[in-house]
C-alpha cells in the first residue's frame, strides 16, 4: 500500500525556517520522482517542487532560491527544507510522489514536469509574528 507521511509543520516567524519530512512505504523514493505541493485557505493548489528520479530538481517561481527539495534513500524519505519565509507561505503542505496508486487520481501542477499520483494527508505551516 503506497503510503506518505509528512511531518515537521508548526509555526514560525517571518524569515524563518522549517524542514518537512516525508517519510514514504509501499514504493521506493528513489524510483519516482517525489515533491511537494500546498494548498492555502481559498486557494488552488501550488506545486512547489519537484526531484525526479534521476536527481534534477524542478522549482515554481514563488520558492525558488528559498526552498529546497530532497531525498535519502536509506531513510526511504523526502524532505523540503524552507528558508526566507513570509506569511504567504502559510498553507498545508503535502509530500506527493509519481508512482500512481489504484485510485489513479493525479495531479499535474502546471509549473513542474512531475505528475503525482500519490500524495499524503498534509502539515499545517503558519508562518506568522
């Protein structure tokens, strides 16, 4: 069963930083391309990163520079660490993957080349003074 954990949300002030984990089972991170997406309250969905398969790390506009996509293999896991942030980056953040599950719902953020097919439930981020 394709499973994703994500962990490592709170809150924290403007400039700050958080690293998010993304502990993943039923597949291995290493032969798919993992990323991560958020959602903010009354807003579409935003993929913000994504590594794939082979190492290359794709960025949307409004992270790059400031956030930074990962992965370690033994812990069979995916990280996104976030410097710099400001309060418009407050949202839940959801650790996705492209090895498809049965349901085969996907979704293809329009600024990266990665199609998820499996994502986690979420961890809240609110950044805030």
């Amino acid at each position: 069963q394709v499973q994703l954990v994500e962990s490592g949300g709170g809150l924290v002030q403007p400039g700050g930083s958080l690293r998010l984990s993304c502990v993943a089972s039923g597949f291995t991170v290493d032969e798919f391309a993992i990323g991560w997406f958020r959602r903010a309250p009354g807003k579409e969905r935003e993929g913000l990163a994504c590594l794939d398969s082979g190492g290359t790390a794709y960025y949307t506009d409004s992270v790059k520079g400031r956030f930074t996509v990962s992965r370690d293999s033994a812990n069979n896991s995916g990280y996104l660490q976030m410097n710099i942030l400001k309060p418009e980056d407050t949202a839940t953040y959801y650790c996705a993957s492209t090895k498809r599950t049965s349901s085969s719902t996907t979704y293809r953020p329009p600024t990266l080349p990665c199609t998820f097919g499996s994502w986690g439930q979420g961890t809240q981020v609110t950044v805030s003074s």
